[in-house]
C-alpha cells in the first residue's frame, strides 16, 4: 500500500497511522532511515532500554554505581571537548 504524505518546511513527514501501528512505532519509539537509491527506508530500532535483562550475568552491579560511573564517563568526555 502506498500513501501520499506531506513535507513540511522543517523537513518532516507524518508516517501513516496503519504504518505505526504494523511496525509498532509510537512517540518512545526510535527509527532508522536510510537512502537506498531513489528511496528512503524507514526501520524501527529498539531502545538500548527494552534490552534490559536480556543478559545473564552472575556479576552483580548495583544500580548507583553503573549511574555513578556513567555520569564520570559523560564529565570526562565533556571535559574533552572543552580542550
């Protein structure tokens, strides 16, 4: 099936509610777009989240510390760029 869709100044589409909903896209959502020839390819991409739990470890992590770590990671990558 094929539908007509309009672009906006800023370069948006709408995707069509019966293409959302097939693909499962909603606003928390994430999608992949990509130009083969002619034409642009439109992929859902799942969450690095929704992945939780799907990893067996015995190594146990609380959650502060995995926040703690990430949160020196993101200063000392910011401190990076301000050289």
């Amino acid at each position: 099936m094929t539908y007509m869709v309009s672009i906006t100044s800023q370069g948006q589409i709408s995707i069509p509610i019966r293409f959302r909903r097939e693909l499962s896209l909603d606003k928390q959502k994430k999608a992949a777009i990509s130009k083969e020839g002619n034409k642009l390819v439109i992929e859902p991409v799942d969450d690095f989240l929704s992945l939780a739990g799907i990893f067996k470890t015995k190594k146990k992590i609380s959650f502060k510390k995995i926040r703690r770590d990430f949160e020196y990671y993101l200063a000392k990558e910011a401190v990076k760029g301000l050289r």
